[in-house]
C-alpha cells in the first residue's frame, strides 16, 4: 500500500484486546506488493471487519478476465506466503437469468455465447490462476453460476478472512467480474478486501 491508502488501512483498524495477537493483515499486504513485480499497488478496505486481524487462514481470490487478475493472484499468493492461509480461486460465470437478460459479458467476441461457453472460458481462467500460482499447494479452485459476480462474492465473503480483488475495470472485457463489481464487494463484503492494480497490465494467459 502506499501514500493515503496505508493511513486508510491504519485509520479503520480496530483495538486488538486480550488474547489476540499482533496484527498481521496490514504487514502481508505491504510486504506483498513490495515482493511483486506485476502489482503497481493494493488498497486494503475494510480493516475494521477482521474478526481476528492476528490471523489470516482463508483468503477469496476473485479470478476474471482483466487486466489486473495476473497480480491479484499474485498479491494473494504473497499474502497466503506470509500468513499460511489457504486460497480460493473464485470465477463466476452468469446464471440462466443473467443471459436472458443480456447482462453478460461477451466470451471473446462472441455476442450469443451459451452457458457451456460461459463454464468453458471460466474453467480455462481457473486453470490459467492456478499455474500462475506455480509450486503453491494451498490451493483450491471454485467456479460458481450467479446473476452477478459481485453477489456471489458478497455471499460468499463471511467464509474467508478476507477478499483479494482487481481493481475496477472500464469496457466490456472486465465488466461482469471487475467494473462496479469492485467497488459493491468493498461495500458488502463481510472481511476486509484487498484491492490490486495492475503495474501496466497482467492478465491470465487462459488460451
């Protein structure tokens, strides 16, 4: 984190009392961000939600098609390094009612894309997270179907200690995961998120 974003993070922590240890989700991030190469940097919101901020043993990490999904699992995997913790690699492709209603994203250039298309692009970038992610072995992998990404996140926040994200993406490519997806899990979300920006861009190889 840097400049404002850290003194954010500080002003929003919550007092540590007996029996909890020292903090360490604040640390992991910026010790993640320094350790990559692909992350310009990651704001952490929503400190004040961690149940225990002495422990992290569960981080959700938001896997689309962006430019900013490369460094997400990147910072994640550092903040996994640092605290132990296990990741989930989460990719939602559009329910049934999404797609009758349009509100999906095109697969490629493909307007008319089917649900199968939909499972099929999700899976390759599932597969593309976890080999980016190398010899990491605390890993699992979860493609889920809802009307919006930012939804089936939300709902699936109080599970995890915290939410790994991209940051928000302009244009039909990052709309469905990233765009006004962001910013709602920063709202909802139960745990504190972490909010990863690209340095340039560093998006999945999922061919």
């Amino acid at each position: 984190m840097h400049g404002s974003d850290a003194n954010e993070a500080s002003a929003e922590a919550p007092s540590v009392g007996d029996g909890v240890g020292e903090p360490v989700v604040e640390p992991a991030v910026r010790e993640a961000v320094a350790s990559t190469t692909t992350a310009a940097h990651a704001r952490l919101k929503g400190i004040d939600r961690a149940a225990r901020p002495d422990r992290v043993s569960s981080i959700l990490v938001a896997v689309g098609a962006g430019p900013h999904t490369g460094a997400t699992v990147d910072v994640a995997r550092e903040i996994a390094d640092a605290t132990g913790a296990w990741l989930e690699l989460f990719h939602v492709v559009p329910s049934d009612e999404a797609l009758v209603d349009g509100d999906a994203t095109p697969v490629g250039d493909r307007e008319d894309a089917d649900a199968d298309e939909y499972a099929a692009a999700g899976d390759r970038l599932l597969s593309a997270a976890r080999d980016r992610l190398g010899d990491f072995d605390r890993v699992d992998r979860w493609l889920v179907e809802d009307r919006t990404a930012a939804g089936a996140i939300v709902e699936q926040s109080p599970y995890y200690d915290l939410v790994v994200v991209g940051a928000p993406t302009t244009g039909t490519v990052g709309r469905f995961v990233f765009g006004s997806t962001t910013d709602t899990v920063i709202d909802d979300a139960e745990v504190p998120v972490v909010v990863v920006e690209a340095q340039g861009e560093a998006p999945l190889d999922a061919t």
